[in-house]
C-alpha cells in the first residue's frame, strides 16, 4: 500500500516551488517588455476578491485564461516582467 503525502509536505513542497518561481520571474531578460498599469495582466489581476459562489480558484483561473489563453503566436507577448508583469501574477 502507498502512503499519500502529508497535508504539510505538499504545503512544504509548493511553498519552495513558489519560491523557485518567484527567482524566476526576478530574473526575466531585460529585454522582455514591462507590464504597465492599464495593461492586461493589471486589468485581470489586481482585483484580489474572488466570486464568492464559484470560489478562490474560479476567479483566478477566470483571469488566467482572459491574459493567457491566446493563439501560440501571441503567448510570447504574454511574458512581462516588473511590478505589473509577471510579479503581480505571483502575488495573487
């Protein structure tokens, strides 16, 4: 019989995948453009309520496919760095 990881392992384990990520999105090329204030990712992910009948869940993955879900030739526009880039998306 296979044990299942603990509750606390997996909260462990995503904590230092979150970590990881954030490294990450610190060290995007400078070259990658800045998110800006009015722009999509700020639009969809700076509201920090969530809709209270569907859930935490639905609401950020509502905002996930209206900046991210695009056509492959724009996913590459996708990736912005700074405060309202990729950050904030972090943060929610």
């Amino acid at each position: 019989m296979s044990q299942s990881t603990s509750p606390q392992i997996q909260k462990q384990q995503l904590e230092k995948l979150l970590q990881k990520l954030s490294g990450l999105i610190k060290k995007l090329l400078t070259t990658l453009p800045c998110g800006a204030k009015d722009g999509l990712i700020a639009k969809y992910f700076t509201d920090q309520q969530h809709n209270t009948t569907e859930g935490p869940h639905y609401t950020f993955n509502w905002a996930w496919e209206h900046v991210f879900q695009v056509l492959d030739d724009q996913k590459e526009l996708c990736v912005m760095r700074g405060k309202y880039g990729l950050e904030l998306v972090h943060a929610y």
